[in-house]
C-alpha cells in the first residue's frame, strides 16, 4: 500500500479524481466501486471537469456503490441513487443502465442483497473501490464491530453516524442501511 498525503483537501480529491481518470484511460471498461459524502463530492467535481476538458471516456464503465438508506426510495433527494446521478452520473458519459446502487426499497432486503452480491459477481469484481472514512471509524460504512469480511447487507447506523447525517435529513436519518463490504474490491482508493 502507498500513503500520499496532500497539503489540502482539495489537492487530495483532485489526486484521487486523476488516479481514478488513469484507471479509466487504462481499462475502459472498469468496474467502479464509488463511495458518497461530502469528501467524494470533490472527488466527483475532478471527475467530471477531467471528463469534459480531457475527454475522459466512462461509457463502458460498471458501477457498484457501496450503500442506500433503507425505506428511501431512489428518487428522494435523500437517497444515495440521488445523490449518484446528481453528483456524478448525470455529469459524465456513462450509461445510467451501468449504474448499480442496492435497492433500499426492496421487499426482501436479503434477497435483494444476494442479487447485488450475484451481479458484482457477474462483473468479475470490483476492479476499483472508492472509499471513505467516517467520524465513527467506519470504512465504506461498514460500521465499528462490522467483521472485516462482511458482504452486502442490512446494518443500523452508530449513534455518531446517525448524527453526523443528521443534517442532511433535516433530523435523524433512518436507522437501516445496505451495505457492500469494500473487502469486495481488488485495490482502493
């Protein structure tokens, strides 16, 4: 693994934006595991301009994102389908039918999280996995006491999760969540 430390937040996520854009110019048809919040709304801003100055081409792109809020559907502003079409998708060439985000409307939240597991599978993997890290200490979501190898899945948000996004329900958030182990993934950022 290599550390690369940044002077300022905004030089990191231009960093990650090009790492990511070398991937893409490398394997056109990656498979991108992406991450939401508000460091990857810098990350998605990179992306977009690198794509529209640069030419940056994610038509062949997949991508598996890490997490939905459970009982939100996929067009509440508060949702992370949302958030991903807003943020990224809607601003980059990359077909919306390549965009996977779990479903947290499903019926059945089990099956619905073997069938994302099944179509990652399908993919080959992750061939690159976006990350973040929360105030409480989690990775991609998955929660403190989250086994390392866990999979997609229903999980209730920490206390401090639930308040650190907070603001952006305007109170508490749901207290489910899917998520998808980034352990899913072949290297990360």
């Amino acid at each position: 693994m290599e550390v690369i430390i940044r002077p300022t937040a905004e030089q990191a996520a231009e960093l990650v934006a090009w790492l990511i854009a070398a991937r893409v110019r490398s394997k056109p048809n990656l498979v991108l595991g992406l991450a939401t919040g508000r460091t990857m709304e810098r990350v998605y801003d990179h992306l977009a301009s690198i794509q529209r100055g640069k030419g940056l081409d994610f038509s062949h792109c997949r991508t598996f994102n890490l997490d939905e809020y459970i009982g939100i559907p996929a067009a509440d502003e508060h949702s992370y389908r949302y958030y991903m079409n807003h943020h990224l998708f809607r601003r980059i060439n990359i077909d919306l039918a390549n965009t996977h985000v779990p479903d947290g409307m499903a019926a059945d939240l089990r099956a619905e999280a073997a069938h994302y597991e099944h179509q990652i599978r399908e993919t080959g993997g992750i061939d690159l996995q976006l990350l973040g890290i929360g105030e409480a200490g989690h990775i991609g979501f998955n929660e403190p006491l989250s086994a390392l190898m866990s999979r997609t899945r229903e999980k209730a948000l920490t206390p401090v999760t639930r308040q650190q996004n907070a603001a952006m329900f305007g109170g508490d958030p749901n207290t489910g969540f899917f998520i998808t182990s980034p352990s899913g993934g072949n290297s990360g950022i």
